[in-house]
C-alpha cells in the first residue's frame, strides 16, 4: 500500500506490459536485403582482395629471399676439341669463311632447350644459339665460338671482327622469377707448339649484350638486328711458336620456375655471322 493511501476500490495500480514489436514482413524483408545486397557483396570482394593482395605480398617477399636461379653451365676450357696440326696460319692475316673450327656448347636443366650450331639456311658462317623455357623450373645455355688457327710471331695481339647480329629475347612474370641474358664477343684459346691446350686468354662475359631478371607480374622483350657488330679484343700471347684458336662466341642463358599456380618463362636468340676475323700485331 502506498503512503498516500489506498486509492478508490483499495487496489494498487498495475502498470500495463510493454508491447513487443511485430516481425516485418516478408516483402519488407527482402526490399531491404536487395536494396543493401551491393554493399554486402563489396564488402565481401574487399575481404577477400585484401587477403589475396596480403597472399601474393607473402610470395613476392617470399621470392626475394630466394635468387633467381641463373645458369651454371659453362662448359670447361678442357672439353674443347683438340687442333689439327697445320691448319693455323701465320699472323698477322684476316680470314673469312669456311672457318677452321666452330665449337657448339648446350646445357639444360629441368626441360629447358638448347641450341647451339651453325644455321644451314643463312650464310656461310652464320652461328645460331637459342636457350628458352619448356615446363616447370627450367635453366638453358647455349654458346658457340667459330674462328680460325693462328700462330704469332710477336707477343700481343689485337683481335677483332664485324659480325652482323641478329637477337630476341623477352620473358614474361606471374608471379614466379625470369631471367634472360645474352652475349657475343671475341674468344682467344692457346696450344703449345705441340698443339696441347693450355687455356683460354679472351673470354666472353655473360650477359654483355643483354641481361634482365623479372619477378611479380612483369614481362619485357626486345629484338633487333645490327650490321658491322664491332668487336675487339687485345691478346698478350705467350710466345712466338704458340698457336691461338681466334674466333668470335655467342652465347644466350634463360631461366624460369613453376611454383603451384604462379610461373614464369624466358627466351634468348642470337645469329652471327663474323664475314672475316682479323689479327693485327
């Protein structure tokens, strides 16, 4: 009973229950789900960019602490072929072709292709090499030195040629590394009197024509063709009597990989053909 008293008919005030409110309807139900749906999916699309965009961050980090596979396939200066007494001739001279020796050199790793030899369909003396991708982590080189014999009469030389080269090279990224490069220059072996081979003075680095390495989503490709390519290259001989396998090399490496869904591919071409090798002295 309250302090003020009993009110009329001595019962206490009941107070009355709230009032649930009623479900929508159906229909208004699904007005608003339509008029929000867009909203909803975007947010949906946007969670799942983000953790596509977080899983391919991971990757390419990921593949930065991994170096891109790069050929190890030079061939040793011992597995060239030995000399034919006679067939060199006294310097100084400039010859053209037939060439004396043209020594090819491939190797591959993973399915890659290689291609080193003399092109049957272009002029005398026309060198092609190609290494590209097949399938999965691949690794190819292809190199090639065609030239002459020669025996000095003095102990420097200055080697040199005029090839006209042709080249393609491109790769291509998703998400997996690629590597391409390509080079081309003068090449000087040495044999003692006795035609014994004792090693390489002028080599060719890798890589001095082109080289690229690609990675994420990236691709590039270039090609082209040059006439009268210079090349030079200065020879301290041992001594007179020695004799010098001179030539022009050419050389193209490629490298690729696989990796679940990602992968990659690369492709390197060079045609030269040298109209003469000169030895000056």
């Amino acid at each position: 009973m309250s302090a003020e008293g009993p009110r009329a008919g001595g019962l206490e005030p009941v107070e009355a229950p709230e009032e649930v409110a009623a479900a929508p309807p159906a229909e208004l139900v699904a007005q608003y789900e339509a008029a929000f749906a867009w909203q909803v999916e975007r947010a949906r699309r946007g969670s799942q960019a983000a953790a596509a965009a977080r899983e391919l961050m991971r990757l390419e980090a990921a593949e930065r602490r991994e170096p891109v596979p790069r050929p190890q396939t030079r061939v040793p200066a011992a597995a060239i072929p030995a000399a034919v007494p006679g067939h060199d001739q006294l310097a100084p001279t400039s010859l053209g072709p037939p060439y004396a020796f043209s020594w090819p050199w491939t190797a591959e790793t993973g399915g890659g292709d290689a291609v080193a030899q003399l092109d049957p369909q272009a002029a005398p003396g026309t060198m092609y090499v190609r290494a590209t991708w097949n399938s999965g982590s691949t690794t190819a080189s292809a190199w090639m030195v065609e030239g002459h014999f020669f025996q000095a009469t003095s102990q420097l030389a200055v080697v040199s040629a005029l090839p006209s080269v042709w080249y393609d090279w491109y790769f291509a990224c998703y998400f997996q590394a690629a590597h391409t490069d390509g080079a081309i220059g003068m090449f000087v072996g040495a044999y003692d009197p006795q035609w014994v081979w004792l090693g390489v003075l002028v080599d060719v680095p890798a890589g001095n024509m082109w080289s690229h390495s690609g990675s994420a989503l990236d691709s590039s490709q270039n090609n082209g063709s040059v006439t009268g390519y210079p090349l030079s290259a200065v020879a301290a001989v041992l001594e007179p009597g020695f004799h010098y396998a001179v030539g022009v090399k050419i050389g193209v490496d490629a490298s690729s990989n696989f990796g679940g869904i990602f992968s990659s591919d690369a492709s390197g071409i060079i045609s030269a053909c040298p109209p003469s090798i000169t030895w000056t002295q």
